[in-house]
C-alpha cells in the first residue's frame, strides 16, 4: 500500500460558523480571521495505492460551478485535483474507486464534471466505483432545510444515473480495503476511513475534526446538524486517538496535514502536527 496526500484547492469560510458557541476572541488564537471574518480552509484528499486499486478519499469542490458560487468560498492558491493527481503519475481515468466521507459539495463536487461542450454532466472518474452508505444517500436526496444549501443535486444526481453509485455497510474492509467509522453529529452516517500503514493507523478526519483548533469539545462547527451528538462523538474518538497514538489526517487544516492527540489535565489536547511525509515515507 502507498497514501499519497492531495490537495484540491483552498477557501475561506466564515470563522464564526466554523466555530459555532465559541468567541472570536479564543479562536482565532489558532485559526486567524481576515477583515471579512473569513479563515483559511483546505480541502485536502487522499489517495491509496493498494495492489490494482486506486481509491480517492473525497475530491474537493470540484470546477463545474458558476464564478459566482465560488465567488462566497473565496478559492485562493493553484491547487487542483488533477494537477495534485498527475503529480503522482496518475490520471482520472486510473481511479478505480472514489470514496466519499459524505456528500456536502466541499466533498463530494470534483466527482461530477461537465462535459466538453458544456451540455452533460458526467462522472469525472469513468472507471471507477463510487462509494457512499444508503443512510446517507437518502439524507442527501431529501435534504432538511439546514443541509439543503451544502447538498446540490448537480454533484448528487449523475452519481445514481452513471450506475457507478455503491454502498458501504458494516464489511466495509472487504468492500473498500479499510475500517470505516460513522458518525452522525455533523450530517447522517459521515464516514471516516481508518487505515492501517506503515504499522500506524491513521483516520481520515472529514468533519468531525476539520482543523486542529477544533480539538477543545465545545469548539463545534455552526454546520452541524447535531452539535451535542458531535461533542459526544469526538470526546469518544479523541480518548481512543490519544490511547492508541492514532494519526489524525485533517481535511480541512491550510497549515497542518496530521496531528497527534495527548492526555492532559484539561482533557485531549494538541500533541504535534507534522507534514504526511515527516512520518510516512
């Protein structure tokens, strides 16, 4: 097996609702604001060599959408998806399975692409399986009011009408080559890959961790469907990352690639972060 990190492209989010309840004043100690209150976000992927398969964790926002839409996420930096791929020596056409943690358009927008003249959507990885869970494919599909702006039906759509669309259930090592953690408080069965490698384990953060100043647990993202679920669910993720010496692979951190978690008297707390290829060769 061989992980490659890559990265899709940067925005800005708003660093309130990234931080729900918590003050300004404390959070931009870590995650800093711009003048419009915006802070840097990454939308970094992962993709996994292992024997014939090729599997993409995610794929950023994806370059279908109209220059307004990306004019609210203030996209900044050179990184694409296909340039990030190519880096690498390989190309879309060599995707054998894309795996989608869930299916905010952040996450899920590089799967789908217009054609060349513009008049067709279509899967952007042809030979590829694509790959949710039907609990969450049905949250998307009938959205709730909150979620219904993050869920667009140009990147959910194609994915059933290409036939390539398959579902994680509870074997999901042998579906997809590696464990798979569901959680509910950020949106309904987001799925967090772990995996084995290099005799270390690394988990796949999504958004029950975007950066490393979400590890306090009241430092709840304002996008969470279940805030007090998310609490819950980190505080009982994070526990077992600091015992078990995980590393933790940050989606959305523009400084930091992984981290560590500690015990300390306050409760799990920042180790270290490290670039991937610090720690993995």
């Amino acid at each position: 097996m061989k992980i490659y990190p890559i990265e899709t492209g940067n925005f800005k989010l708003d660093g309130g609702a990234m931080f729900g309840v918590v003050p300004k004043t404390i959070w931009q100690k870590t995650n800093p604001a711009d003048a419009n209150n915006l802070i840097d976000m990454s939308m970094r992927c992962m993709l996994i060599e292992d024997g014939d398969r090729l599997i993409l964790i995610d794929t950023g926002l994806g370059n279908k959408q109209s220059q307004k839409f990306f004019g609210y996420y203030s996209l900044f930096g050179d990184f694409t998806l296909a340039n990030s791929l190519a880096k690498h020596g390989f190309h879309s056409d060599d995707i054998t399975d894309v795996f989608l943690t869930h299916l905010h358009f952040d996450h899920c927008g590089g799967v789908i692409e217009w054609n060349a003249s513009k008049t067709l959507l279509q899967p952007a990885f042809k030979n590829a399986k694509i790959w949710s869970n039907d609990n969450h494919w049905k949250w998307a599909t009938h959205p709730n009011p909150r979620e219904k702006a993050s869920f667009l039906k140009e990147n959910i759509q194609p994915i059933h009408e290409s036939g390539q669309l398959n579902y994680i259930h509870s074997n999901a090592i042998d579906q997809i080559g590696f464990d798979v953690l569901f959680m509910d408080g950020h949106t309904e069965k987001q799925m967090l890959p772990k995996i084995h490698y290099q005799e270390k384990t690394i988990v796949f953060m999504a958004d029950l961790l975007p950066t490393v100043g979400h590890i306090p647990l009241p430092y709840v993202m304002g996008y969470d469907t279940r805030p007090l679920l998310t609490i819950e669910e980190k505080a009982a993720f994070l526990n077992e990352a600091a015992t078990q010496n995980y590393y933790l692979y940050l989606e959305h951190d523009a400084t930091h690639e992984l981290c560590t978690v500690a015990h300390t008297e306050k409760g799990v707390r920042l180790k270290e972060t490290f670039k991937f290829t610090e720690i993995f060769s």
